[in-house]
C-alpha cells in the first residue's frame, strides 16, 4: 500500500500497488502509474512543447515547432492550466494589497442590450469579477468571483492573509470590516486622485499585475468566460515565477504534472 498517495479522482489514500508500476484506488477503483506524465507524450515531447508555451507563442505556432497535432498541444496546455490550478500558496503575512477588478471586452465593444443594463462599477453585468492578494516583495494569489461583496471578499482575505498583517486597499466599500477582522487596515483614495499616502501604503504592485493580466488575454483575441480562470491561474503561476529561468519553470511544471494529472 502506498501510503503519501491519494487517489487522484476521489481523493483516498487506501491504494494498492498493481501490475506494471500502477496502484489501484481500494474505493473507487482507479488506476494510474504515479509519475507518468499525461496524454502519452514522452518527457522530451512535453519539455518542448513547455518550452515554447513559456516562450509565448500561440498553439499553431507550437505546433509548427513540436510536430505535434494541434489537439493534443490544447489538451497538453489545458493540462498544465488544471495544474496551475492546483497548486498552492503560503499565507500572505507582512504587508499584502488586496483589489478587485474587472475581466471582459472593451466597454466600446459591447452590444448595445449589455451598455443599456451595465452599472458604472465593472461597466456592466457581462464582465467577471476577480479578486486578488499580492505580498510586497512577493507573490500573487488571483480568483475568478460570483461578485465583490463583503460576504465574498472579506472570507477569502482571512484564508490567504495572516492576522495582524497590514492591509492596504482602495476604498471599496466591501473592505469596510478589514480591520474588525484583525488587520491592520490603510486605504488610498483612488476617487481623490491618491495613489499612494507616502508612507508605503499603496496597491500599485496588484494594478501592475492587473496591468500585465489583461495585456496578456488581450493578446489572446478573447477567452470564453468559463474558461478564464484557467488563464487566471496560468498568468498568476508566470507572474510568480517570471524571475525564473525557463529551464527552472519546465522542471516545476512536470513536477507538478507528475503529481496531480488525471
């Protein structure tokens, strides 16, 4: 019985080791060999393929330069999203900034039907919300939300933030209850013009990751809304590791790959 496993469909860790290499899961039946990348591509096939993906170019173009079929390629990046996914993150302590922002077409762009029913936060219903953490001098944390109320907001700054930390924010009426939470909350007057008090108190370094988000997915020409938090996830994961050489990022990607593939 493998012990540090755990079934990666149903989650239980009561496996058995079967033949060639695989364990079964004893609840739901599964079998997989742990460690063996997904989609049967060979490691080189999946260390060139990582190669040009972090590189930036676009699927045709890896394509062109793997010689392999343009379907498996998505399913191989749709792969490594759902391991971005996956991954986790230490507890933000020390000074974190916190913002929200919208995700979505140009407000030029709309149908005339979404201008008519939009409100002036967001511009409009069509658009996705997404709430996001970055520790000064460290990484991000971004989701995809149903919405940027308190009830939804404040839960998940007290799941990715040590208490007593320094909140800074803008004055978004959902950070109303920061510091009742046992923050230590500041704020920037955004509608004042103020981006920053002087005393390091600003969210500048979430805005330029906004900023680098959203130049990205523009370059994209457009990403259905259920797929966003895949890209989401894949931004967030090369934004953290863009002080990374490419050769160190394809080693954490097929680690992770071994891990977590279904």
């Amino acid at each position: 019985m493998k012990k540090r496993l755990k079934c990666l469909r149903c989650g239980c860790q009561k496996l058995y080791s079967v033949r060639r290499e695989k364990v079964r899961c004893s609840s739901c039946g599964y079998e997989w060999k742990p460690g063996k990348l997904p989609l049967h591509l060979t490691r080189k096939e999946w260390s060139n393929i990582l190669h040009w993906f972090l590189r930036g170019l676009p699927v045709v173009a890896i394509a062109q330069e793997t010689r392999v079929h343009r379907q498996r390629i998505l399913r191989a990046l749709t792969y490594v999203r759902n391991s971005f996914q996956k991954g986790t993150l230490d507890i933000f302590s020390g000074t974190v900034e916190v913002d929200e922002t919208y995700i979505g077409g140009q407000w030029k762009n709309k149908r005339h039907s979404a201008k008519a029913g939009g409100s002036k936060r967001g511009r409009g219903t069509s658009k996705t919300p997404v709430f996001g953490i970055l520790c000064r001098g460290g990484k991000v944390w971004a989701q995809v939300v149903d919405d940027l109320e308190a009830k939804t907001l404040l839960p998940l700054i007290s799941r990715w933030v040590e208490l007593g930390s320094t909140v800074c924010s803008d004055t978004w009426k959902s950070y109303t209850g920061v510091a009742a939470n046992g923050y230590v909350h500041r704020m920037v007057k955004h509608n004042e013009g103020e981006y920053s008090d002087g005393k390091g108190n600003h969210i500048n370094g979430l805005e330029g990751f906004w900023g680098y988000l959203k130049r990205r997915l523009s370059a994209k020409g457009g990403i259905r809304k259920e797929r966003l938090p895949l890209y989401l996830a894949e931004y967030v994961w090369k934004y953290n590791h863009r002080n990374d050489s490419i050769d160190l990022q394809k080693k954490l990607i097929l680690q992770q790959l071994g891990r977590c593939h279904v």
